[in-house]
C-alpha cells in the first residue's frame, strides 16, 4: 500500500485527502452528510446518503489522478469493528447499530475500508510521539478524550471510554444543562461552549472584574468574545477560564490517580484557540489540587498541546492504517 483515501466526518464538513508518506495531499472538503443538511431525510436515507457520499469521494480521488484502494474513515461516534454504534451529530437517535463496513464493502468491493471513532484517530497522530501511554482530550463545543494504553486505544465493552465531557462534576455547576440532556457534568462547564453557559454564574463570584471586562457591553457573550477578550489579557476572562477548567483539572488528576497516565495532549477548537494560556491555566488548577505521585515541578511537562491545525484525524487514520500492525479486517472477511 502506497497512498491511502483517508475521510474525516465532521458536523459541517467532510474532509478528505491522500495520504502519503505521513503527508496529507490534495486536500478536499465538501458538506457533511447528516440531518443538518438533510433535514427531511430519516435515519435509512441518511445512512444511503452517507455511502453515496462515500462512493463520490473515492470517485473525485479518482478523477484527480489517484487510485487508491485503502480507504480510512474518521467517524464522529462510538465504532467496533466496523459497527456504528451511535452517531448523534450525524443522524440523531439511533436504536440500532449500523453495519457500516459491511454497507461499504458491498457498495464498493474494490476497496478495503478502515474505520475509526474521530477522537481515537487523532490519538494515532500522536501514537509516536509519545511511549503510547497517554490520554488525547479534545476541547471544542464538547468534550472527548481517549486514553490509549501500550500503543492501543483502551475500551470497555460496546467500545465505552472517552467519555470524560459526560463526567458530573456538579458543585456551583450542578444546573448547568449538558447537550446529553443531563445536568453539571464537566462538558457543560470546560467546553468551548460551557464556557458560555456559566458567565452568568462567574460574573455573580467576581462583580468588580466583570464591570471592567471587555464581556461587560455585550447582550450575550459567546465563546468568540471570550477567546477575544482572552488575547487581550481581560481580567475576568482569565478568571472565567480558571473556573471553567477546574472541572477538567479533576478529571486529569482521577484518570492520573487511578491509571497512572502521565500524558495529556490537548486538541480541540476552543483549547487551541486559545493557545499557551490554555495550558498554562490548566497547569495551575492541577497545581493547585496536586497530583499525587507526581512532583509539582513535573506537572507542566505533563500536559501539552497538539498541532495547532485540523488535520488530527486525517493524518492520525492515515498513520494507523500504515504503521497498526493489527489492522486485519478486509472486506472480503466480511463478504465471507
Ligand atoms: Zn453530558
């Protein structure tokens, strides 16, 4: 295998390109395939649409000079061995798991396909820059991570971890609502979108900051303004940061405490837009409640940021199928 079609399924887009040499080549994108841009299609539809849409990239590939037949498909929702066993942000509810490896195997024999849950794919980008023991948190309008463990991704059963955004956390957030239906848990308050949501309850604890802050004119503040304010050293907006990652700060030091995962690399929109600070404020929440085990002066080199691009989940599916020597699954077993 020489080059590789390696798709990353994100809630807007669709992201495609080649992969060569741990390089990513004639990158390409085009709307996603979920209900936002099928409003009226029910869930049987959108699953067709979404191997169409399959079938038309492989196709565009093609057109533009390369014939590949390893294709690696980056999916946003929980997948084993090929099943698709939720997808939210793509086709809402489900009651059943799809068979999606096999839908594509059928649809195009002469390609053998990969895939990989979204969060677990960015993981592989970093797989070899570590000693494959690490935990990969990603921060944009949720919150995910997946630890992996001796160079594999670590599940439990129906392929459940990573789930850390559905942590409750609770305390002064425990009405905040997450986007699971439930309350206080720590995606509601540390993502890029409950930072947002818990303004309201920060402004209440720091009156003065909050009169002389940037936010203060604004009728609703959204997470934009704060990276903004944020750039330029706002009190109150450094102060919201603080509160808003302690949740997060506790959930590094029970995964540290209880597996001794002594790596966390952060990813995600909102992490990464606000760069170094994001770091250097999550150092000092874990400061603040210590690790145990681990010396205070050790805990910046603990976390890091990743790249700051979009490119995780392309080039880590693409580094998986060339360097997993486990990958085994081709359609033909499945066709069998
Ligand atoms: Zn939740």
């Amino acid at each position: 295998m020489k080059d590789a079609i390696v798709i990353d399924i994100g809630g807007t887009f669709l992201r495609y390109a080649i992969y060569r040499d741990g390089e990513l080549l004639d990158l390409n994108r085009t709307k996603s395939p979920n209900f936002i841009h099928y409003p009226d299609a029910n869930l049987g539809q959108l699953q067709s649409v979404f191997i169409d849409t399959i079938e038309q990239v492989i196709h565009q590939t093609n057109e533009n000079g390369y014939t590949c037949s390893q294709v690696g498909i980056s999916f946003p929702g929980p997948v084993l061995d090929g099943r698709v066993l939720g997808a939210p942000t793509m086709w809402g509810e489900m009651h059943d798991s799809f068979e999606l490896l096999n839908a594509l195997a059928i649809r195009l024999p002469n390609h053998t396909f990969t895939i990989l849950n979204d969060i677990t794919a960015a993981g592989w980008r970093y797989l070899n820059k570590t000693d494959g023991n690490f935990c990969i948190i990603t921060i944009s309008s949720g919150v995910g991570n997946k630890v992996f463990w001796n160079k594999e991704v670590l599940l439990g059963k129906g392929a459940l971890g990573g789930e850390i955004g559905h942590s409750y956390y609770g305390g002064e957030f425990s009405d905040v609502p997450c986007d699971c239906g439930q309350n206080g848990h720590l995606g509601a308050i540390s993502s890029g979108r409950g930072i947002e949501k818990i303004v309201s309850i920060i402004k209440k604890k720091y009156p003065e900051a909050f009169l002389q802050s940037m936010l203060n004119n604004t009728n609703k503040v959204t997470t934009h303004e704060i990276v903004e304010a944020l750039r330029h050293n706002d009190e109150f907006s450094i102060l919201l940061l603080e509160e808003s990652i302690k949740p997060l700060a506790k959930s590094i030091n029970s995964i540290v405490c209880s597996i001794g995962i002594q790596k966390f690399i952060l990813i995600g929109g909102f992490a990464l837009a606000v760069g170094p600070l994001y770091i250097d404020t999550l150092v000092k929440a874990l400061r603040e409640i210590g690790l145990f085990g681990i010396h205070t002066d050790d805990i910046e080199t603990m976390v890091e940021l990743g790249e700051n691009d979009d490119n995780h989940c392309l080039l880590g599916m693409g580094h998986y199928m060339f360097h997993n020597s486990n990958l085994k699954v081709e359609y033909k077993d499945l066709l069998a």
